[in-house]
C-alpha cells in the first residue's frame, strides 16, 4: 500500500513538473528566439535546420530556470489538488506523517538538483556558445543571399543598395545611396556592372565598379549636388567602395560571460587567476561568486519543493490559476534575493560568494517551519 501511494504521488508530480517545465521552458525559449533568430528565419538568412539546432541550443539554456520553477508549480498543483480532494487527510488519518507523504517529492527534487548541476555546469554553458557561434557564422555566410534584384536593400546602416540582376558575384545596373544621420544621401554611386565582395573580417561591403560615376551631394541640401565636386567617372579595383556593414552581420566575437564557462573552465580561470599578480580581489571573486550561483540555483530545485509541500498542502486549492499565482510570487522573491546578492561582486568585504546562498537557506528554513506546523494541525 505504502509503496503504491509512493508512486502515485510520484507519478503525479513528474508529469505535472514535467508539463510545467515545458511551458515555462517555452515560454522563455520563445521570447529569446523571437528577439535573436526569427527575423533571419523568416528573410531567409538562416535555414531551418539551424533553427531548429539553435533551438535545441535554447532549450538547454532556459533549463537552468524552468526546472526549477517547473518543480514548484508541479508540487503546488498536485499537492494543492489533493489537500482540496481531501485525500492527503485520508492519508493521515491511515497513520501516515507529513514526512511519509513528502518522501516521493523530496526524492525527486534530490534528482533534479543532480540533474540542473549537469545544466548549469555542462549543458547551459556549450549549448549558449554553441548558439552564438552557429548564429554568426550562418549569418556571414549567408550575407549574400540577401541581396535580391529589383529591391531596395536598406538593412545596412547607413546605405540603401539597388540592382537589376546578379551573377554569381557580378551585378547589373548598380546604385549605392550612402546616408547621413538623417537618412539623407550623401553620396551616388551608379555602375553599369560591379562585384560586390564581402570582407568578413573587417566587416565591410566592397564594391569594385567595372564602369561608373559617383557623385556627392550638398551637406547643406543634399537635394542638390556638392559646388565643389562634379559627377566623377570610376572604374577598376583600385577604385572600390568600401561601405562598412555595422551590425549587419549580427554582433562578432560575441564576448562570452563567466556564466557561459563549464565547471572545468571555471576552476581552470579561478586557478589562473589565484597566480595572476595582476588579477585584483574582484576578478578572482567573480569566478568563484558564479560557481556559487550555479550550485545554489542547482539546490533552489530542492528548495522550491521544500517550500511548496505545505503551502501546498496548506492552501487547499484545486484551481491551477491560484496554485501558479503562489509559485510565480516564490519565484519572483528567490530571484530578487539572488540578483541583489549578485551585484555585490565588487564587494569582496562583503564575501558576497556566501551571502548567495541566502535565498535557499531562507526556502529550506521556511519549507521546515511550515512542515513542521502542517504536522502539528
């Protein structure tokens, strides 16, 4: 029997979490894709098995907060579903404790805590690096496909690019309309034919015209053309226009945060740093103030189910609206607890490194109160 009822509380928790981290993973995962990746999807920049790699790419980074607050819904819905039903007092009454009934929960919070350290530590940091550099790279190598004839190209800041048609890197019939901060033209450049390179690594459009004018318009009234300078004729390489292509192709050499190393890599720089003469008290704390915050967010899965069986208990609710009112209200104060702790990383007198675990001690503490009273009623 006692087995049986352990199974059925497991069971319902999984699939409930389970259900509760996939919404909370999609809803996060689709806010970012939306931001980074859809654009370039839909313009054809990038193609569909990337995204479904950056995808992937997203879902284990978003880990690191949907498991836990997954966790947490799915003991309150459960846990407030059956104190409602009565049955955790049917329960009771057969002689089981509060403890009895909490043990499938705590077991599979245990679980989670292992498993959101392989996401904080493992996964979350190469799949976030994975997703930049997959990102960058299709997009510089995809720069040209953008270009479409008889379409005025404004993505590049600061110019518009119009053609008639192309040929493999040759295109007909060129116009470049170069900007000022008011999108006015500052200069026209018009080429019967042209090549139009890409020069990833200075990040500039190269224009190299076989045969065309260029011609420079008033600062005053760019309406008008420039008193000193007549339309001039151009024509060979040495005569390329170079258009710098600012974010065009996305932000290069994204600079990787601490938060993006593996546990390895951590100690590997905290080590460096512990040798580094130049390294100062706030760089050294830093690396080890992030390896503290990945293991507390790893045991705030603990936490969050600690806190949860007798609120949950306790509340009585069936309706889910209630339940994950309750679950979103834990989450915002443990999070706020945490970045407040996290922006004294410039206070090492502070030892800020241990002021992070705060949040859980404040969860696990509370979690235990409340049992104990739920025991007690």
């Amino acid at each position: 029997m006692f087995k049986i009822l352990h199974r059925y509380i497991a069971s319902s928790v999984l699939s409930s979490a389970a259900a509760a981290i996939v919404f909370i993973g999609f809803i996060f995962g689709a806010v970012n894709l939306l931001k980074d990746v859809l654009v370039y999807l839909l313009d054809g920049r990038i193609p569909f098995g990337l995204f479904l790699k950056l995808c992937w790419d997203m879902a284990q980074y978003v880990g690191t907060y949907a498991v836990p607050i997954g966790m947490l819904i799915g003991v309150l819905l459960v846990l407030g579903r059956m104190s409602a039903d009565n049955e955790i007092t049917a329960m009771r009454t057969s002689g089981r404790s509060i403890l009895q009934i909490a043990r499938p929960i705590l077991v599979i919070a245990l679980f989670g805590v292992v498993a959101e350290l392989g996401i904080n530590f493992y996964l979350m940091p190469k799949s976030r690096v994975s997703y930049h550099v997959e990102l960058e790279k299709a997009l510089r190598h995809s720069a040209a496909n953008f270009f479409v004839p008889r379409t005025f190209m404004r993505e590049i800041p600061g110019a518009v690019i119009f053609f008639d048609k192309k040929d493999g890197q040759t295109y007909q019939n060129l116009w470049v309309w170069l900007l000022d901060n008011q999108q006015r033209a500052t200069y026209i450049y018009h080429a019967a034919s042209a090549v139009i390179e890409f020069d990833l690594d200075r990040e500039i459009l190269r224009v190299l015209p076989f045969e065309g004018n260029i011609e420079a318009r008033a600062v005053a009234d760019p309406e008008k053309r420039a008193d000193h300078n007549n339309i001039l004729q151009m024509g060979g390489t040495e005569q390329a226009v170079e258009i710098p292509l600012g974010d065009f192709l996305g932000r290069r050499g994204f600079r990787q945060k601490l938060n993006w190393l593996t546990l390895p890599e951590l100690l590997e720089r905290r080590t460096e740093l512990a040798h580094d003469p130049k390294a100062t008290d706030i760089d050294r704390l830093k690396v080890t103030l992030t390896i503290h915050n990945k293991l507390t967010f790893s045991l705030g899965v603990f936490s969050f189910a600690l806190i949860a069986i007798p609120l949950g208990i306790r509340t009585q609710r069936k309706e889910s609206s209630a339940n994950i009112g309750i679950a979103m209200l834990l989450v915002v104060v443990y999070y706020v607890m945490s970045v407040a702790v996290g922006w004294l990383d410039k206070r090492p007198d502070l030892h800020p490194e241990i002021l992070i675990w705060l949040p859980n001690a404040v969860f696990i503490g509370t979690g235990l109160i409340l049992l104990r009273r739920v025991e007690r009623t």
